[in-house]
C-alpha cells in the first residue's frame, strides 16, 4: 500500500547499489539498528531532531552534499532519502563546495 504525500521515488540501479546501502550504515550507527528496510520511517526507528541534525552532518561527509533539515522530514524514509541524495547529487551545482578540499 502507498503512503499518500510521499513521492514514490524509484532508484536507480547505481542508487540501490550504492546510495541506499551507505545511507542505510548511517542510519543503523545512528538509531543504532541493524534490520533498516527501505520503506522504514527514520522517525518511526527512533530518530528525532538532534537525530536528524547528526544524519545531516553525516550525509554531508558521506556525500558531500548539504540537504537541508527539512528534506530529512520530508523524505524520512530510507528510500525517498536515498532518492533525495541522488537528486541531489545529480543536481549539484558545479563550484558548489565540496567537502573535500
């Protein structure tokens, strides 16, 4: 059954092999949980906002992309999370900061 209000966001074969299982290792160090499905709510898992701040920096040295606090709320599952980083890195502006410097 789909949740209404949330995108059905597709992967891509490179984001379901590659996003999706190193966003899923930062969950699983943050809420400290091992079985993570992709449709699993971070919330629901037992992140909250301080939380969802310390996923944020994560994301952004995993990644090298700054999503804001309010994408994390609004794609709170693993998938649509996975998504919105590949959105995201796809749509990277170029001279963007890096974290690598």
């Amino acid at each position: 059954s789909k949740k209404t209000g949330e995108n059905p966001c597709t992967l891509s074969p490179t984001q379901s092999t590659e996003i999706l299982p190193r966003l899923k290792a930062l969950w699983a160090e943050l809420l400290e949980v091992e079985d993570i499905a992709p449709q699993d709510d971070f919330f629901h898992l037992g992140g909250q906002s301080l939380k969802a701040i310390r996923l944020r920096a994560k994301i952004e040295e995993a990644f090298s992309i700054r999503l804001d606090i309010k994408e994390i709320y609004a794609h709170p599952s693993l998938q649509g999370m996975a998504g919105r980083i590949a959105w995201r890195l796809h749509n990277r502006t170029p001279g963007q900061p890096s974290a690598y410097h």
